[in-house]
C-alpha cells in the first residue's frame, strides 16, 4: 500500500514540475488519503497482533 504513496507522490513531483498544478494536488491528495489508511491499518494490525500474542493464564 506504501508502494501506491511513492507512486502517487511520484506523480505529483513529475505534474509539479511541469506545470500541471491540479494534477499534483489531486496526486498529493490521493497519497495523503492512501497513507493515513495504511497508517491506520498497520496500528489495527499491531493492536490485534499484541491482543492475540498474549497467554492469558
């Protein structure tokens, strides 16, 4: 999923540079989006990971 940020961020470097400025912020926008539900997804993961590691004696 991190893979899809670089790519989006990537994008948005590129339409930046060339002067396409609503292209880049729709990239930015999209890359934002897509890294704040990796973010969030990887915390799920880790508190679920840590609830089921645990032996409950």
């Amino acid at each position: 999923m991190l893979g899809w940020v670089v790519t989006f961020l990537v994008i948005a470097l590129i339409a930046g540079i060339l002067g396409f400025g609503g292209v880049a912020g729709a990239s930015i926008e999209i890359a934002k989006i897509i890294f704040f539900i990796a973010v969030v997804l990887f915390l799920v993961s880790a508190v679920v990971g840590l609830a089921r590691g645990r032996n409950r004696v």
